[in-house]
C-alpha cells in the first residue's frame, strides 16, 4: 500500500476471512490518497471490516445470481457484479439505493 496509496484506485480484495485486522491496521498506516474500497465476496469479511472501521468503504463482489440478490442487505459502498451479471436494470437499481458499482471478473476468471 506504501508504493501506490498516493496514485492509485485501490481495491484490496479479501478472498477468505481472518485478514480483517491487518487490513484496516494496513490501510490506517499507509491510507490511500486517492479512491480505495475494500472488496469481498464473503459477506462475513465486509461485517467484520464495517465493525474495525464503520469508515471504510466497502464493496461486495457477486458472481452468482444468489450472491447478487442479496446486494441490498449488505452495507457497503459498492456493488461489483460480474460481468456476466450486470445489465443496465441492475446498475441503475444500484445508483437509485445510492451505491458505486463496476463491472467486475468471474471468481472463475473467464469474464
């Protein structure tokens, strides 16, 4: 984070649980100068980072039709859906609730 904090849009990607702590230490010692977010798939990481620092922002990854449904009951900033996922109905779903989004890749890679 020390190298790219003052230059770069950030998304610090939580891919299983137990990194929270060091996450938020991370980010407070070194915080990005420009747009950052912390990204998941697992609802329990966002939560868990939300209660470190209520002021993070937060994004939560979808890649299944499952884990898109469930975007309004998180409490994040962001909604990434995978690609394959987003259609205009969605993002404007998610500006109208007042949330970012992006087009994000597949767990899987493929999109």
């Amino acid at each position: 984070m020390r190298e790219f904090a003052a230059r770069a849009f950030l998304d610090n990607e939580l891919k299983v649980a137990g990194l929270e702590q060091e996450t938020v230490k991370a980010l407070c010692s070194h915080p990005p100068q420009n747009r950052y977010l912390v990204s998941s798939f697992l609802p329990e990481v966002l939560a868990a980072i939300g209660e470190l620092d209520p002021a993070l922002p937060l994004g939560y990854l979808c890649a299944t039709d499952e884990e898109l449904g469930e975007w309004r009951q998180r409490k994040v900033q962001w909604v990434i859906p995978s690609l394959e996922l987003a259609d205009r109905e969605l993002i404007e779903s998610v500006h109208a609730a007042g949330k970012k989004s992006w087009f994000g890749r597949s767990r899987t890679g493929n999109a």
